[in-house]
C-alpha cells in the first residue's frame, strides 16, 4: 500500500502469528486511509463499479488515476485520495469506511502485505507467495490484544476470494523491462489498461468488433467471458499475454487477415 519503510523485511508463513485489532474508538482510526498508495486490481474495480452502479470507465475516471511503473512500463490504477491537505481516501467518512464490504484487495491484507517470487525449479519457473508486517508510526492495532495467524487473518477479512480472482493478472507484475529492451508503447500501455481495468469498453471490443473473427475461442469460453466480467478480466490476462508477446496465450483463425485492420 505504498509507504515502503513501513514494511517489515521479513518473510513469513501463514503460520506467522501476530496481534492487531482495528476499530472506531482507537486512537489512530482511518489515518491508515489517508495520503496512501492503494494499487488496484481488475476484481477491485468489478466489485467497486458494481457497488456504486457506474461504469468501469466513470470509476476509472473519477476514483482512479493512471501510474506507470518504471521498471516494466505497465499502466496500473491508483485510488485517488482527496485534493484537500489530509488527503484522505474518497470513500473515507468519519465513521470509517463507506464501501467496506467491497474494499479493494490491499486494504483488506493491511497490516498484512503479501508478495511473490518468481523461482527456478527443475519443472520450470514457480511462483513463491509470501507475506511481511507492515507498522506505520500512527498505528497502535498492534497493541490490541486480539491474536491472529496471517491464516486466519486472510479468512477473517476475505482475502482468498480476491487472490482467485486476481491470480493470472498478479503474475502480469512480475514482469519488468529487460536491459536495453523497449518500453511499452502507448498503444500496448492502452491496451493493458483496458483489458485490466475497464471491463465494459473490453467486453465491446471483444463482442462488437471483429474480435472473435481474428482468434479461435471456443464456445464455452465466449459464453463465459459473455456473462461474467470475471471470466472476462481472467481472460483480459490471455489478452495481454497475446499483445505483449509473453505466452501465445490465444490462437488466430486461419483466416483471419481479412478481418484484421490494415
């Protein structure tokens, strides 16, 4: 969630136990909600977008702002925090938080961060999770007396449910620019960003042009990705694989130069 010297550098398992509890009559409530970095995920926007009956693009456009990385040139999505002097997060009240039960991923995790590795193994390539403490200055939840283990924590905040769901696209992060390799253009950095973030202008792209003309997708997985914008956001990965040139993730239709744009 940004603020990199509040993170403990130390890997722990599930296993890791710890105290914390957060609640409205401690002294420090909501200021980890204030001039804070919250990335956004594609669930998050599908939870958020549905929570506040908009479209992804209105949400985009007003809670959101476009960061791109240094290292890998991707375009991610930012909450935006307040203009005023706390900069606080929008949905901030004084009695917390009023989209709680759709809370973007990173906030659900806090103070809990979770990482992941890419490691070499004789099968190939792995991905290692992992998890770190984070302890901002402010925050006296660990003084509480309520124990967790980070197992119990995730199932308590209903973190599981956003890692299934964001699984394929996390590993999008790994991903950095190789020495002297180019960065992304801005017609790749657009399509990376609607394929992860705005899911109704990616839905037209995909069903009202001449998309399913160019790639072979079979039938089950045109349905799926038709009526559930979380298929669609998982397949949204494949497409991003596809354009980057990182996996052939989808296949082209034989015929395909006909259709395809000159």
């Amino acid at each position: 969630m940004g603020k990199m010297d509040s993170v403990v550098p130390e890997k722990h398992p599930l296993s890791s136990k710890f105290q914390f509890r957060c609640h409205k009559d401690i002294k420090c409530f909501t200021q980890c909600c204030r001039n804070i970095e919250i990335l956004l995920t594609p669930y998050d926007v599908i939870r958020l977008k549905k929570r506040l009956e908009i479209s992804s693009a209105e949400f985009l456009e007003k809670y959101a702002y476009m960061k791109i990385d240094d290292k890998s040139s991707h375009p991610y999505a930012i909450l935006k925090m307040s203009e005023e002097s706390d900069k606080k997060c929008s949905f901030l009240t004084e009695d917390g938080c009023t989209i709680y039960t759709d809370r973007p991923a990173n906030c659900r995790n806090y103070p809990v961060g979770q990482g992941t590795l890419k490691k070499e193994s004789e099968s190939g390539p792995t991905q290692e999770e992992f998890y770190f403490f984070i302890r901002e200055p402010h925050c006296y939840g660990y003084n509480e007396k309520k124990e967790w283990t980070i197992e119990s924590w995730r199932k308590d905040q209903e973190v599981d449910g956003y890692d299934e769901a964001n699984r394929e696209w996390k590993e999008l992060l790994l991903r950095k620019n190789l020495p002297g390799q180019v960065e992304l253009d801005e017609k790749k950095q657009f399509q990376f960003y609607m394929a992860s973030y705005d899911m109704d202008r990616f839905w037209k792209f995909v069903f009202e042009s001449d998309f399913l003309n160019v790639f072979d997708i079979d039938d089950e997985t045109v349905e799926k990705i038709r009526n559930d914008e979380v298929e669609l956001a998982k397949f949204g990965v494949k497409y991003i694989q596809y354009v980057m040139m990182l996996k052939e993730s989808l296949k082209v239709k034989k015929d395909a130069d006909k259709y395809r744009k000159k």
